[in-house]
C-alpha cells in the first residue's frame, strides 16, 4: 500500500517537473521571440536611420558636386581675369611707356644742343621735364614689375661679377639720388667678399631700390652700404646691408612695409611720394634668388635693411632648357659688319629718335614702319645691325625675328631688341643678339650697338 502510494506520489512529481519544465521553455521561448522581434525592430529603425543618413549624404555629395563645379568656374574666370590683367598692364604699358620714351629721348637731345649753344636759361627746365619723365616711367615699371613676378612672367639671368666692382659702380649711379638731401654715401665691404653668381640686373634693382629710399628719408645723413661673405649651412652667403640715419620707422609703419602700395602714412605720401611698390619688387625679387630681405628700423634714429643672397644662384634657365647667353652674343658680333643700321618700329617718333641717337654713333640709319617693310628692307640692304620693335601691327616683332633667324642670308645679322617687354629668356632663344628697354637713352643703346661694332 504504501508502495503504492509512493508510486503514486512519484509520477505526480515527474508530471508536475514536466509541467514546470514545458513551462520554462515556453517562457524562454517567448523571451527569445521577444528578443528577436525587439532586435529585428532596432534593425529595421537602425536601417532607416541609415537610409536617412544616405539621403543626406547624397543630398552633399550634389551639393559639393555643385559647389565644386562653381569653384573651377570661378578659377577659370580668375585665370581669365588674370591674363586680362596682365595683358592689360603689358598694353597700357607699352601705350605709357612709347610717348615717355620720346619725351625723355628729346629733352635729353634738346638739353644736349641747348648747352652746344651756350642756352644755358632752358637747361633747368628740360632737366625737370627729363626727371618728371623718369619719375613717372619708374613707377610704370613698378607696376609691371610686381604684375610679371606675381604672374612668373621674369627671369633670372645670372653671371658670374665682382662684388666689389658693382658696389663702386653704385655709387656712381645714386650719386644724384644721394646728394639730393645733401646726404653722404660711405661704401664698405670685406676683403673676402669676392665674386658672386646672381643676376646682376636685379640686384643692382634691389640696391638702388633700397639707396633711395634711404636718401628719400635722410637729409643731412649718412647712408651706408656694406657688403660681406657668410658661411652658413654649408653654403656660402653674400650679406648687404643698407644703413641710414633718417627718420626710422614707428612700429605701426615697419607693418606695412612689405604691402604692395603702402606708405608709411599719408604725410609721408605728400611729402615723399612713390607707389608704395618698390620694397615689396624687393623683397620678391630676393626670394627669386634663394634670399631674403630684412629689417631693424627705430623711430628719429634710422633703419637698416638686410640682404642675404646664395653666392651662387641657382641657374633656374639650365632647369629649363637653358641657353648660352655669351656664346650666342660672341656668335653674333663675330658676323657683324659695319655699316647700316636698319630700325623696325611702328611709332614715328620711336623711329625718328633712334635715328637721331644711331647718327651720332657714326652709323646709317634706315627705317622702317612696320615688320613687312622691316623684313623687305633687311633682304634688299644687308644691314649690318637692326633694332627690333616687339609690339607693331600685323608682323609682331617676335615674327620678324623668326623670319630674320630663319633666312641663310640675314640670320647673322644681330638684332637688338628695342621693347617694353622684359621677356628676354623668349628673345635669346628665338636669336636675339641684346636687349635695349624703352625708354631708350643714347648712352644705354651706345654701349649696345659698341659691342657689335668690328
């Protein structure tokens, strides 16, 4: 009985463990359907979380696609606008510059055969007509000078010259610009400065540049220039140092030095004048070189300006294919003949002063007034120099020369370029023998035309 009864007991107990078991499973089971259903509804929100991000992200993607598209149009119309700029500035350069050349030429001339007659009343004003005219040319060339750097339009030409000597020969040529204010000029340099390779052109530039801004500033002073070699590096270094004993600067002003067409302030604009260009054509023309430019400046007591220049520069033409600037020089004076000296330029009284300024060089003069009748002319004569005017009608002057270069009979002949344009690097390549800018003085296109002289 009792047995029974236990037996009885014992399959209640499995049906109740069973009941209890197909209990939990059932409730584990609606846990993990619960759990599936709430992760298969994160999903589906993570999912259109998604779909949203996307949309947006496309919505971007057009948007930037679209912001894009406008910034390669704005930088084509700002390449656009820059050639413009630059085309405009060479144009109204050359149409300033032409009229400045005959207005200095002729009183030059005029000065000249005033003082042959003992005139001696006319020569003060032919000589401030003469300064008004170079005054108003340098600051022409300022502008066009930081238009070409700007655009990489200029070139370096680089030779190898004595330091000392282009620092003596400075004083000669700011002797005017120094004396001016009563000023003097001291010239200092090391006994180991020795050569350097640079362009000599744009440095004098710098130099000249900074000596007169120096006398402009200095009445009664002193103004000093030093020259010195510097290792350092490894390399070798040329250090000038312009010094004054002028006005100085107030730290509001040293700010502005390096701004394109800043001045110190409006007085100093009455009183001194300029452009507000010639530090800032400096300071850029010192980089091109590998150097820098500058400055320790202190209000009543004066400023010095600093320069470091690699002793030798390097040869940016060789990178680019280069040219032998001598060799082609000392090619073309080989060929030369004495004689005539045919002028190719559109402007009449361009034309009729270089004959002037050729004559008294003992040549004969022909002219003509455009390239056609240049390259005519140069086939029927044989001159023995031509002076080329690059912007004419029709035939430029770049195309005559390649027609000249390119004849057997009249390659030899050297052509001196007579421009506004400092394009040389293109001249020489195309076979120019010099260069001559506008405007033209007699002593600059005599010692030209003296070197293709037999």
């Amino acid at each position: 009985m009792q047995t029974i009864d236990l037996l009885e007991s014992s399959g209640f107990l499995n049906e109740v463990s069973l009941l209890i078991l197909s209990s939990l499973f059932f409730v584990v089971g609606l846990y993990h359907l619960y759990l599936y259903f709430h992760r298969t509804t994160e999903l589906s929100e993570q999912t259109r979380k998604t779909s949203e991000v996307n949309e947006k992200l496309s919505e971007l993607n057009l948007k930037l696609s679209e912001v894009n598209t406008k910034l390669s149009e704005r930088s084509r119309e700002l390449a656009e606008a820059s050639l413009a700029k630059s085309q405009f500035l060479a144009h109204i350069s050359h149409e300033l510059r032409t009229p400045l050349n005959a207005i200095i030429g002729y009183s030059e001339m005029i000065q000249e055969e005033v003082e042959e007659k003992g005139l001696d009343d006319f020569i003060p004003d032919l000589k401030k007509i003469r300064e008004a005219g170079k005054h108003l040319l340098g600051v022409i060339n300022d502008i066009l000078d930081l238009s070409k750097i700007e655009s990489g339009d200029i070139s370096l030409y680089l030779e190898q010259f004595k330091i000392s000597t282009m620092i003596e020969d400075l004083r000669t040529t700011a002797a005017p610009v120094i004396e001016k204010n009563n000023n003097k000029l001291e010239i200092r340099f090391a006994e180991n400065v020795g050569t350097m390779r640079a362009d000599i052109r744009r440095l004098r530039q710098v130099l000249l540049n900074l000596l007169s801004n120096a006398s402009k500033f200095t009445e009664n002073g002193t103004i000093i220039i030093e020259a010195s070699r510097e290792n350092a590096d490894q390399s070798d270094w040329i250090v000038f140092r312009v010094l004054d004993t002028g006005i100085g600067m107030t730290e509001e002003q040293k700010l502005k030095v390096f701004q394109a067409f800043s001045q110190a302030d409006t007085s100093a604009t009455r009183k001194f004048g300029g452009a507000g260009l010639g530090l800032v054509i400096c300071k850029r023309l010192c980089q091109m070189m590998g150097g820098s430019i500058t400055f320790e400046s202190q209000q009543g007591k004066g400023s010095t300006f600093l320069i470091r220049i690699p002793a030798s520069v390097s040869d940016v033409r060789k990178e680019t294919g280069g040219f032998d600037l001598a060799a082609d020089a000392a090619y073309q004076r080989s060929s030369a003949t004495d004689g005539i000296v045919l002028v190719i330029d559109d402007d009449r009284s361009a034309r009729d002063l270089m004959v002037r300024m050729i004559s008294r060089e003992g040549f004969r003069v022909v002219t003509a007034w455009g390239g056609e009748e240049g390259l005519r002319l140069a086939r029927d004569l044989g001159p023995s120099i031509i002076t080329l005017d690059v912007f004419m009608p029709g035939i430029d002057g770049w195309s005559v020369l390649k027609e000249l270069k390119a004849d057997p009979d009249l390659g030899k002949i050297p052509v001196i370029m007579v421009t506004m344009e400092e394009d040389k690097t293109k001249g020489f390549l195309l076979g120019a023998s010099d260069f001559v800018l506008k405007p033209v003085t007699r002593e600059q296109l005599s010692a030209v035309l003296n070197k293709y002289k037999k």
